[in-house]
C-alpha cells in the first residue's frame, strides 16, 4: 500500500500515493490544468509549460505534469500571474503555427484552439515563423502535416514507449526542429505498424487520420463496441455521421477496460468491411442449389433441426464444430459449452490454436 500524502490544490484538500504528479491530484477534485504535451501513460515532457503552477515556498513556477506532490504542499492552478504566463505561451506557439483553423480537419478536437479559447487568445503578436514543409500522405492511413506541429514529442513517446516501435524522433534544433523518420523518409510500412497511436496522441492537426477527411467532429455520434478482429475483447468507439448513418472511422476509448487508448491496425482502421457490398446482412439458406435470405429464427430453427435430425441418426460424433478468432472469448466459450453439453461431444476446434 503506497503512502499517502496530503496536499491543498486552489483550496481543496486531496490525499493521493506518495509519487503522484500535481496534474493528477489536481484532476481527482476537479481541477483541470492546461497542458498540451503531457499524457498521464508517458513519460513527462515537460515542454509545452502550459501546466505551471504556483507552489507555496517555491520561488519560481513548477510544472505539473512533472513535479510531485509533497506532503501539506499548497498549489495554485490559476492565479493573475499564471494566466499572463499562459497567454505569453500561446502567443508564442501561434507565432509557429498555421492559421487556417477554419478549414483544418482538427477543427472543433483541437486543444490548441481550445486553449486559445479559453485564454482570449486570437492571434500572435509575434512575426510568423511557419515552415513551409510538404505534407506527407504517401502511406494509406495518415496525413502528416508538419507544418502544424507544435513539437509537444507525444508522439514521438507514443511510438517509442507503447508501440516500442521508434518509427519517428525529433531531428533539427529551434524553429528548424522538426518530428520525422530516419533520412526523413514518408512515412512507410517497412518501419510503421501503421497503428495509429501517433494520430491519437497529437493535439493539434499535425497528424490527421484519413478516414475523418471532410468530416467535422458535430457531424459524429460515437457508438462503443467490441472490435471483431480478434479474442482480446478491445472496445472502442465508432464514428458514425448523423447525416448519412456510415461508419466514419474509430476513436479509441481511455476507459476502454483491456485496451484503454491502444488499438492495433485491423482495429483502428479497417472499418471498411461495413459497409462492404461483399459483405453479408441475412442469413442464408440454400434450396435447390441456390441461395435465398432468411431471418434469423427461420435459420437458427433450420440449424437446430438438422442437428438433432443428424446426432439422433448417426450419434453425437457426427457433428464437429469450428469456431473463429474474430469472436470474442466469451462467445468462444459459449460456443464451446455448446457443443460439449448440448451436443455430447468434444469435436470444437478453432482456426488460430496455432
């Protein structure tokens, strides 16, 4: 049981585990502190100084994502001087950044913008300093617009320490910095899983998934659901367009239970198998050599009929049964029960127990 510690955060007495950050305690009553680069399941950054704080004691501001808490530490979140400070920041990233938040895709999911928002921020009074940088759409997944990116590394964290896969890293220094490959290449699967984890880290628009092209985010209904791919049982939430009722694309879920906001290939992006014309809606039947649709008690009665009919005849050995790994555990089971109680037999196989 780790030790707790108590602290006073903008009036409000918490009691978090001794190690916890001061972004943290602060969400566990109530208080959000702005910040762009941090992500409670990476490593601290540090870099965007959006989450400074006024720490009783201390003579200059902390960051939250990074400070720990300390035992009768007395925090203030939003003072007169934190919010000039704070101003100062976005008026500083703007200074670096496209203006063109009418007709970006990010548009309405964009913590920068939210940011501006919220602090009254319009513009930059500083000269502007975009790159002028080609986008990157080679690969089928993402648009990689590096000219919007505001160098906050969650990415570049994301990649490394929950794909494990190191596909991209910070190259250049100041204004030239820049988030790309090795001999910075286009973005391919010969180095990318092409997972995704990257679009959904990034604040701002300089990573956008393809599939959200031309869609605002008012346009969407998120609907949570189990992915079909396989047996882990991940959940996520599918973008369905009001207008149209198709499936836009995926958003991963942070409550998701397994998951959380990981999400392989297969799950992220292939939603195209719904709305595909191969793809079957009835049930079917066979007669006379030819299929016919059917509802779903007509063949769930046909099935049962035929089994009986078969097991009464020649024993309960006659039948097997092959599930799939694109079912979820549970049904898997269930599929299995049914075969070994209702059916006598233990003939249940299944087309991944290599």
């Amino acid at each position: 049981m780790p030790k707790l510690v108590k602290l006073i955060i903008d009036g409000k007495s918490v009691e978090v585990p001794e190690g916890t950050v001061i972004i943290e305690a602060a969400r566990k009553v109530g208080i959000e502190i702005p910040n762009l680069c941090y992500d409670k399941h990476l490593t601290a950054f540090s870099g965007c100084r959006m989450c400074l704080v006024e720490v009783e004691g201390s003579k200059k501001l902390v960051t939250a994502c990074s400070t720990l808490v300390r035992e009768g530490m007395s925090v203030k979140t939003r003072t007169e001087r934190l919010i000039r400070y704070r101003r100062e920041l976005l008026n500083l990233i703007l200074g670096n950044h496209p203006q063109d938040c009418l007709t970006c895709e990010k548009v309405g999911n964009c913590k920068l913008q939210e940011l501006c928002y919220e602090y009254g921020v319009k513009e930059s009074t500083y000269p502007s300093l975009v790159p002028n940088l080609p986008l990157d759409d080679a690969n089928p997944v993402m648009i990689r617009d590096q000219n919007k990116c505001i160098k906050c590394g969650k990415c570049v964290r994301v990649c490394r320490e929950i794909q494990v896969t190191n596909a991209i890293d910070f190259a250049g220094r100041g204004v030239e910095s820049t988030v790309t490959t090795a001999f910075d290449r286009p973005i391919a699967r010969d180095f990318c899983r092409m997972c995704g984890q990257c679009i959904t880290a990034c604040p701002v628009g300089a990573l956008t998934n393809k599939q959200f092209v031309g869609t605002r985010p008012w346009e969407l209904k998120k609907v949570r659901t189990t992915c079909p791919f396989c047996g882990t049982g991940c959940n996520f939430d599918l973008n369905v367009n009001i207008k149209t009722g198709h499936v836009v694309g995926v958003t991963a879920a942070e409550d998701a239970p397994i998951n959380g906001t990981q999400l392989c290939v297969k799950g992220r992006f292939h939603t195209d198998l719904i709305h595909s014309p191969d793809r079957l809606k009835h049930p079917l039947i066979r007669e006379n050599g030819k299929f016919r649709e059917a509802s779903w008690d007509e063949a769930i009665q046909l099935t049962a009929r035929r089994l009986s009919e078969i097991v009464a005849r020649h024993g309960p050995n006659s039948v097997a049964g092959l599930s799939s790994a694109r079912c979820t555990n549970e049904d898997n089971f269930v599929f299995q029960k049914f075969m070994r109680v209702a059916l006598k037999n233990n003939n249940v196989d299944h087309c991944a127990r290599t």
